[in-house]
C-alpha cells in the first residue's frame, strides 16, 4: 500500500472524471459508484450510444447530489436543446458539432448555462496545423475545452490524437477525450495537465464492454477512475 498523501478532494488540481454514453440504469449506478464526476447522455440521433431526451431525464435522475449530468448534442436546434435541459435539472451542455461561438452562447441561454465546446484535433502529425490556442480564445465563454480526435462524423470515435503536439500553455480549463482508457489515461493526464488551467478526462468506449457500444462495463469503470487516481498522486507528489 501506498503511503504517499492522497490529493485532497476539493483539491483544483485533483482530475475531475466525466464518463459518457449511458443508456442503462444499472450503468450509471456502477459509474457513481465508482467515482465519477460527471454523467453523459448523448443526444445525437446517429450515435450508437443516442438516447432521447426524456430517456436522459430518467436516467439523470438517479444521479446524487454533486455528480453533475451532462448533455451531448451535435449540430442540434436551439429550441429543443433548451427543451431538452429543461428536462434535466442542472445540466452542462457538451457542443460536438460545428457549433459556432454565437451559437453556444444562445443555446445557452447567454451564458446561464454551462457548456463544454469539443475541439477536434486531427489525427497524426496533422495535429500540429490545429489552433487551439485561437479555437480556446473564440469560445472563451464556455466552460471547459474538450479535445477529442478529428473523425469522420460526430460524437467522438474512441480514437486517441497526439498529445504532444498540443501547445505548452492554454489559458483555458480543458478536458482530455479520445480513445482514453486505464492504460493510457495516466500518461494522457501527466502529458496535458502542465499545458492548461485545470484538466479533467473524458472516457466512453474506454469504459465499455467489449463490441457492445452504449453498454458499460463496471470494473472497467473502477480500473479507469483507480489509473486517473494514481495519475493524481504522482503529480502530486513530485
């Protein structure tokens, strides 16, 4: 056993953890259980992992004081996504598509709501012509900047960018996707966390069973969340 100190739990540097794609109850149950900040429901129709709005509601509900639902959508209407956080008291937004600073403001409700806008960084050395320190400036009105890979099509592709090529200082809060799961997530945060404000993980398909999209795996939940632990008490210790 360890006999470092662990990092306090109001801690700003503590690593926050989002954990997304839940359609079951018996999921998002094993996900607070485990540790997780924040719960996502994705609200875009193509997804494998879509749920409906009112299906979101149902399962947000079960969430305890503190674990913050979060609310994915892509490209969506500005009158159903208000409907839609309407539904889901004290709901972050998550901007996935080609949503522009202007209208993540309005759907916001100008700025009563918190959002989350995703950059997607290209694949490979291609990661070096995104600006993420202009694309942080454009949406400085949202909450967090969450960096997933570039694919084809919307709604994250499990799929992990370079994190090296990221640019060594942003003034923004960020949170790290892509293709994260227990073995990488260490170094994804000791690489990332140095470059920004504060940084908190995102993880859907690290976290599920094997071929079975939207369907969650509650020991891979723990495994996730006891990696970004240690990632912690490695930084901070040093």
């Amino acid at each position: 056993m360890s006999t470092q100190p662990a990092l306090p739990e109001n801690s700003p540097r503590r690593t926050r953890i989002k954990m997304c794609g839940f359609t079951r109850e018996q999921d998002v149950d094993a996900a607070v259980a485990a540790g997780a900040d924040a719960i996502g429901f994705v609200l875009y129709a193509k997804s494998p992992r879509h749920v409906s709005a009112q299906r979101a509601a149902e399962l947000a509900r079960r969430l305890p004081p503190f674990v913050t639902p979060v609310l994915l959508f892509v490209n969506q209407d500005t009158t159903k996504i208000r409907a839609a956080c309407a539904m889901v008291a004290g709901a972050t937004m998550q901007f996935h598509g080609d949503e522009s600073a202007q209208d993540c403001w309005l759907a916001s409700d100008q700025g009563q709501r918190f959002y989350l806008r995703a950059a997607r960084i290209p694949l490979g050395e291609a990661g070096r012509s995104f600006d993420l320190l202009k694309f942080a400036q454009d949406y400085s009105q949202a909450q967090a900047i969450l960096l997933d890979a570039h694919i084809d099509g919307f709604g994250g592709g499990g799929q992990t960018f370079n994190w090296s090529l990221l640019p060594p200082n942003v003034n923004a809060h960020l949170v790290l996707s892509g293709g994260l799961k227990p073995a990488n997530v260490i170094d994804g945060i000791t690489q990332v966390r140095p470059r920004c404000k504060t940084l908190a993980v995102d993880v859907s398909s690290g976290i599920e069973v094997p071929g079975q999209k939207g369907i969650k795996d509650a020991s891979r939940m723990r495994d996730f969340v006891a990696a970004v632990r240690r990632a912690d008490q490695l930084l901070y210790n040093k």
